[in-house]
C-alpha cells in the first residue's frame, strides 16, 4: 500500500494573486461571486461560446452543426446528489453518490444498490466522488474510488463481486493513496486510467491558494500514479505524484483519440477552463486564470468568462468533440478539437434539466449525464451524431 504524500511534500508561503482581472458588465446580469464562480463575466480569451438546441429542446434556436446530440432517454433512477458513472464491460453503469456514500447499479434502466463504502465522511463538496475501472478489470474485478474521508482526501480499491440475483457486492477497500487536502469545498475528485495504465487524479486548492503553484504539495494538481498508488514512472518531477499543477479545482479529465489529456476546471469568479495538459505544466492558479498569455503559465484552450454559463464537471471526447457538463450552467457544452486546439463552444439542454454533474461514455455508444438536482436526480441518455 503506498502512502498519501511523497517524500517532502510541505505547504509553502501563501502567494499572493498578481493578475488583474478586467470586470465587463453585462446587461441583466448580477455580480454575485461564489465557490464555483458567479455570473462576473470577464473578457474572454478564446473563442466566445455559443447557444445552441437540439430537437425538442426549449430556448433560443442556433444552427447545431455535427456536434449536436439528442436525447434518447431520461431515467428516473431516483438518485441522491450522483457525482460520477463508469460502465461494466456488460453495459452495467455504476453511479456514486456524494452524500448518501451508496453505489449504486443500473441495468435494464433500473437503480439497485450495491453497498455504503465505509470511511466517507460527507461534507460541502466532498463525500464519494470520482469512481474508475481497473485497465484489467475483466480479471482482477477492481473499482477504484476517491473519497473525503475525516481528516484527507483518499483513493481506495475493492472488488465489484457479482451478487446473487444479478446484484453487486463490494469487497474491502484498500487505501492506495492518503493525504490529499481536504475542505468544505475545492476537493477536486475526478480519476481516471489514463491509455497508459495509470492512474489520473483531479485535486482542488482545498482554499489553500498556496497549494498549486507549491510542486511538493498535492492540491490543486493533476496527479499520475500506478495502480498500487506510487509515484508513475516518467513523472515531470522525478519521484513525485505530480504531473501538472497551479490548477484551482479539476473536475474532468479525458483523452483524445491521439492520447492527448484535457482536463475542465473550475475558475473563481471568472474563466472557467479547458485545459490542454502537459507534462510539468504550470496552469497558472492563482496567479492567473483563463489564457492571458503571461509568460511562465499555460494559457487554458476554452475559457467561458462568466462561471454563470458553465461551472464544467465531468468531460468526455468522443470523435474529435469535448463534451463537458456544466453546474451553475445547467447545459452540456460542446467544444470540437482540432489537434491541440479547441474550436468555438455550443451549448444544449440550456435550463432544461439543472444542474449536470457528470459525462460518461457507454459500452453501447450513449453518452450519459448525471443531474446533481437534490429532486431527486436522474441519467439522460443522449444520442450522438455520426
């Protein structure tokens, strides 16, 4: 079992934010500030997002193009604030939920519960939050999940055992990663096996500003480590978890079809991002934010300036095409990829079904997304366009 922080990771000094951030007012909207931003728009320093719809939907009409998905079907899976889904190779999706610590199994539509994990301690942003497959799930059965616990953040494994009557059991957890900062908000939460084989973890700052831009802290980080939960071998910082920092809270992680790693980010107030991650890069927070092309940083690829339209969750790519769900936004944003680039966002579903959590693509091709409405929440199944 591997420890929680790598050799020397320490707090450092608080840093002090150096960029000055241009507030633009826009007609009709309310400065309000929050802990996934407000609607403050800021200049934007990327291509400026768009509205769109797709049939059936409500709201103002934009041409959708070729990244326009439909809906296929909503489930009323009666679910209780569901924060991530990954997929069984048999179509079986698997579903956390923050507060009420349960997993959750659906098949043929329906939700049954496979268990409480034990050892999560709900609270604000945190509970049981990001779930991942093992790459040889097939032979070892292991589910991984990122967890608050009482006084860190964890990753810990079991096996998904196959029950009687078609159910589930968990087994007993191992810790394979401690020491991730905790908070009432800023947890990060998001993992995912990367096509290496390794494991990718989302951190947040946990409201310790000096956290990302310190390389021997683990808040607000991209961390890469092995299944057993050591440093990965080829890590930018020698033996250290760390892959890429000064992240404020990273909330998707996704690869493209060149193996390319994106990752959607919660801003403050203002810019929320999709990033373009490289190896020993310096995301800027929070010093900076979005892409203002300050020399030391890299600049974000998509900035939405008003957390009021996105607030972006969950991330996957499918055919060249970033699809993210957006909280404050209540809209599932559509970003094309063109190599290292990213094009002009178009959003769907505007208002339609609140809050959107979570992204995931199944077995069978639909692309699910989790409400996170508290009444209670629901799977959309969305068709996607070939």
């Amino acid at each position: 079992m591997a420890g929680g922080r790598a050799a020397g990771l320490r707090p450092t000094r608080l840093r002090s934010r150096t960029a000055t951030v241009l507030l633009v007012l826009l007609s009709g909207s309310a400065l309000v500030a929050g802990c996934t931003g407000g609607p403050v728009p800021a200049p934007s320093h990327s291509s400026s997002p768009a509205s769109g719809t797709s049939p059936g939907s409500s709201g103002s009409t934009a041409s959708p193009g070729s990244t326009a998905p439909t809906l296929r079907a909503k489930l009323d899976l009666g679910l209780d604030i569901p924060w991530s889904v990954v997929f069984l190779p048999d179509g079986t999706a698997v579903i956390s939920e923050r507060d009420s610590r349960l997993l959750k199994a659906v098949r043929n539509r329906e939700a049954r519960t496979i268990g409480e994990v034990p050892g999560v301690v709900p609270g604000g942003e945190g509970g049981l939050l990001g779930l991942a497959l093992s790459p040889r799930f097939s032979t070892d059965r292991l589910l991984y999940y990122y967890y608050t616990a009482e006084s860190d953040n964890r990753i810990a494994r079991a096996r998904l055992e196959a029950g009687a009557g078609g159910g589930f059991t968990l087994g007993q957890p191992e810790v394979v990663y401690s020491g991730i900062p905790k908070a009432s908000t800023h947890n990060g939460g998001r993992i995912r096996f990367g096509p290496d084989g390794f494991l990718y973890v989302g951190t947040g700052d946990s409201q310790r500003r000096e956290q990302p831009q310190d390389r021997n802290a683990l808040g607000g980080k991209i961390l890469r480590l092995t299944p057993d939960g050591g440093p990965a071998p080829g890590n930018p910082f020698g033996n250290s978890p760390v892959y890429s920092y000064g992240h404020r809270n990273v909330q998707g992680l996704a690869w493209d079809k060149d193996g390319r790693l994106w990752a959607s980010e919660f801003g403050p107030d203002v810019d929320d991002e999709l990033n373009l991650i490289r190896p020993g890069g310096n995301y800027g927070w929070p010093e900076v934010t979005g892409a203002p092309g300050r020399e030391g940083f890299i600049d974000a690829k998509t900035v939405w300036p008003s957390t009021a339209d996105a607030s972006p969750s969950g991330l996957e790519i499918v055919d060249g095409v970033a699809y993210t769900a957006a909280l404050r936004g209540q809209r599932l944003w559509t970003v094309p990829l063109d190599g290292e680039q990213a094009g002009t966002p178009v959003a769907y579903f505007t208002g339609e079904y609140g809050r959107l959590r979570d992204v995931s693509l199944a077995p069978d091709g639909t692309l699910w997304v989790l409400s996170n409405n508290r009444n209670p929440d629901f799977a959309l199944l969305l068709r996607l366009p070939r």
